[in-house]
C-alpha cells in the first residue's frame, strides 16, 4: 500500500502564479519584438539595474574576469569541464551516419549535422550558476555548433567573473552578460546588435522558461525547464542524515522546488522531518529551502520495491538519489526520470557541478517522453535517398503509385508514373 505522509500544496495555487507568469512574458517578447535593443534596454535597467554601452563582452573584459580569479578557481573550473567534455565526446562518438542499400540500386542514409548557431542561457541573478557554461557551451562545442553565443545576467551590478570564465573556457564565441526574458527574446528575433540564433539552451527562472516556451517554433529549445525537482529513494539500509541534506541541497533552489522522499521504511519516514528541522537550523539557504520543503516537500511511504519503483514512474522527477542496499534494481526498472544518482557515495551536486553528465533536464514529468540535454540536442539527424538504377526506380515507383492512387494524390501519383514511364524497360 501507498500513503502519502506530506503533501505539497494544491495544483491549483501553481497554476495561477503560471498564468501570471505568462502574461509578463508575453508582453516582454512583443516589446522586444516591435522596439529590439530600445525594449532590451529598458528591462534590463528595470530587471537588472543593468545598462552598459555594450552588453556584448569585449576580449579585454574577458580577460579582466578571467585575471580576476585564483589558480585554485581556474583549476577547479578546468577539472569540472574535462568531465563534461570526456563525457560529451563519448555520447558524441554513439551517434553514427548511416548508408545502407535496402533493396538492390536503393540507397538510404542519414547524417548526423550541428546546428549552425546556438545561444546558451546561464542564470546568474540569484546564484552564480557557472556550471551551467559546462553543461551548454562546451556541450555544444563538442557537438559541432559553429557559433556558440553564451548569456548571463549581471550579478551584483556587473558580470560575473567566475561565469564568464567558465564561458571563456568552454569555448564560447560570444559572451554577453545581459539576461531575464529580454535575453532570450533578443536571440531568438534578433535586433540591430544581438544576432538571432538557431536554438536556445540552458535552464533559467520561471520567466525564463516560460520565454522559450512561447518562442519555439521560431528557434528551437533544449527544454522547458521548471523548478528544480529532487527524489530520494531510500529503504533502512540508508542514513537519515544524509537523506535530509540531499532533499535541502536541491530545496535551496527555489521556494517552488519540489523535493520528495520515498521509502518503504517507516522508521525513516518517521524520523525524517525532525532532522530536515535540525539541519534547517544551521543551513545558510534555510530561508529559501524551508519554504521549499514547508509547500512542495513530500513524504511518500511503500510496502515493496514494485510500489517504489511504480512511484517514482509516477512523479518522474528531474533528479533520482537511490539510497537501497540494491540501488541497480532502480536503474534496471525505472523509465522515467532526468538522470540516476546510484547509491550513497554520490548525489545530485555530483551531478550539477563536477562529475561530468549533463545538469540541463527535465522536469514537470517531461521525464516521461525525454532526457535531458546532451550533444544530440544539437544535432540533426537528416535523411538522404538515392536510387541507382532504372529498374530499381520502377520498382519502387509502381508501388508508390498504387498507394498515392489509394490517397487520392494524383500529383504524388504521377511524380511515380513519369518515373515508370521513363525508366520502364518494354519488350
């Protein structure tokens, strides 16, 4: 049996802050859209209190950032990106061209093409979220992306050193430090000094989301990400302590992040709120984090491993701790989450900063229908045809033209019956 001990608070009172949300967006983009960097400008200043001659980066603020910063810093930037790059090309090497001859003089294939330009969105207003120039702009890098365009809003009143050094460093072409709405709206409808792209990538706020949500289709997206979602996945091999600090780590995000715990212990569930109070009395982040925890914390109590596994099908969250004694039972039955964190010894930080898979996933239960962001998403995957011969191309065309003629299409029907005409040897 499932027993729901903590629930979050009703949909309902979600979904009109989203409405909300919706609107602001959509006035932005229009204003960006009829008055271009005037509109930029003009949020950027209410937003951000931000107004610079050029929001684009020059070489030599650039290099001021990246002087700015330690060895030690530097180093640890480097160490974090070699994971993410070692792994991007390792999934980059997965993915192949194909050319096959599937019926004699049929030739098909497919290629495997970048995109031609990309920007990548890094939030930075509240926390500097360098991590995610790793998970975009070297990403990209990797996956061919000719022009890598990297944005991030000013944070403290001017760009962020440790940031636009992550961008320097991953291989970024452009660094602007501008962001919000008025960011993305300017890359994807293009003005007289942001040059449109082709795609836009990275996680950002409420805002944010919901300005790539209302842009697709004019540019392409990586995905609609919401608040940052964790699940901890737990039976009574696993210490409380622990299970507290991974729910709070992920919580700080946001006041709306949802973090839930599941067990089929019952000690565990029992036990857990009074020690997310005690570590809530010493976290740095506990004005943000509590609120999390107080609206969209969970407590989700099983009996059996089918109903854990039935359950976290169910939420499909973003981030999956597994702290079981057999934590590959969940990564052999499980089909819907952002990425796995298999056993105590790592955890979702693991994840977002160092180890080297991707933090850009999904959320909402998108996990239901995709991942997350990796080289594939900048990637095209394009089919080609070719027929070698004449009897090859009657072949075909003879078929094609029944099956047009079932449709009703007389001008599919005839591109076959020239074809037939044409090729068709007669005795």
């Amino acid at each position: 049996m499932i027993r729901y001990l903590k629930t979050p608070k009703p949909v309902e009172a979600q979904a009109e802050i989203a409405a909300q949300v919706r609107d602001t967006v959509e006035r932005i983009i229009a204003n960006v859209a009829r008055n271009g960097d005037a509109a930029v400008r003009e949020y950027s200043l209410q937003f951000d209190q931000w107004s610079p001659v050029s929001f684009r980066l020059s070489d030599e603020e650039i290099a001021a950032c990246v002087a700015s910063l330690s060895e030690q810093e530097i180093g640890d930037i480097t160490f974090a990106q070699a994971q993410v790059r070692r792994f991007a090309e390792v999934q980059k090497a997965s993915m192949h061209d194909v050319e096959v001859e599937t019926l004699p003089g049929v030739i098909l294939g497919h290629r495997n093409i970048p995109v031609n330009s990309v920007a990548c969105y890094i939030p930075g207003g509240k926390y500097p979220l360098l991590a995610s120039a790793h998970m975009s702009v070297l990403t990209a890098k990797v996956a061919g992306v000719k022009r890598v365009v990297a944005a991030a809003p000013p944070f403290d009143g001017k760009p962020h050193p440790a940031i636009v050094t992550a961008m320097y460093l991953a291989g970024a072409d452009e660094i602007y430090c501008v962001g919000g709405v008025q960011a993305i709206a300017a890359f994807a409808l293009g003005t007289d000094t942001f040059k449109p792209v082709d795609m836009i990538v990275g996680p950002g706020n409420a805002y944010v989301a919901e300005a790539k949500r209302q842009l697709f289709g004019k540019i392409g997206i990586d995905l609609i990400a919401g608040p940052t979602e964790t699940l901890v996945i737990a039976d009574d091999s696993s210490d409380v302590e622990i299970i507290a600090a991974d729910l709070l780590g992920q919580a700080e995000h946001g006041v709306n992040s949802p973090a839930v715990f599941l067990t089929n212990s019952a000690e565990l569930a029992q036990t857990l709120p009074a020690e997310i109070e005690r570590q809530l009395a010493i976290l740095s982040t506990a004005p943000v984090a509590s609120v999390a925890w107080r609206d969209y914390g969970e407590i989700i109590l099983c009996d059996t491993l089918d109903e854990l596994v039935q359950e976290a099908d169910r939420i499909a969250s973003e981030h999956v701790q597994v702290m079981t004694r057999d934590p590959l039972y969940f990564l052999e039955h499980m089909t819907n989450y952002g990425a796995l964190f298999l056993g105590e010894r790592t955890n979702v930080s693991y994840g977002d900063k160092v180890i080297g898979t991707n933090h850009t996933l999904p959320t909402t239960g998108t996990a239901r229908y995709t991942g997350g962001l990796w080289v594939g998403k900048f990637i095209k995957t394009c089919t080609y045809q070719r027929v070698l011969t004449d009897e090859a191309s009657v072949l075909v065309g003879e078929y094609c033209s029944r099956l047009c003629g079932m449709e009703g299409f007389a001008g599919h029907k005839e591109q076959a019956d020239i074809r037939i005409r044409r090729y068709k040897k007669h005795e």
